[in-house]
C-alpha cells in the first residue's frame, strides 16, 4: 500500500497544494468523487490517458488511510 500512497504528492504550486496523482495536475478529491459516482476504474482510464490503473489504487488507498485518522483538533487560526 505504501508505494502506492507515494503515487500521491503534494505541491503548494499545484492545485493549491492539494493532493494530486504524480504530480500532475489531477486533484485526488476529484478522482475520488468521480469513482463515487459510478465510474469504473476502466472509464476513467478511458477519459484520462495519461493515468493508470495504480493511480487510481492510490486515491483508494490515500482515502482509507485518512480514515484511519483516530481524532481531528482544530488548529488555531
């Protein structure tokens, strides 16, 4: 799982440094929503050349383990 996760990266100059696929400009949230709403992995593979299929695996895999998270604290702001 763990190099899976490493597919996922952060860049503050990319998409706001949200997480994104290889750094590419392709924000894990929205993968992520696209497979919630139905799509197949192999769709999605269709729509967007330029990703796998461990790509994909990875938004998973980085999704399961942010719920693993075992308590949230608010920062102050």
């Amino acid at each position: 799982m763990e190099q899976l996760i490493s597919r996922i990266t952060m860049n503050p100059d990319i998409c706001h440094g949200k997480p994104i696929i290889r750094g590419l400009r392709y924000p894990v949230e929205n993968m992520l929503e696209l497979m919630a709403s139905g799509m197949t992995i192999e769709e999605l593979l269709e729509d967007y050349p330029d990703l796998e299929r461990e790509d994909f695996l990875a938004c998973l895999a980085y999704a399961a383990r942010l719920s693993q998270v075992k308590s949230i604290y608010a920062l102050a702001s």
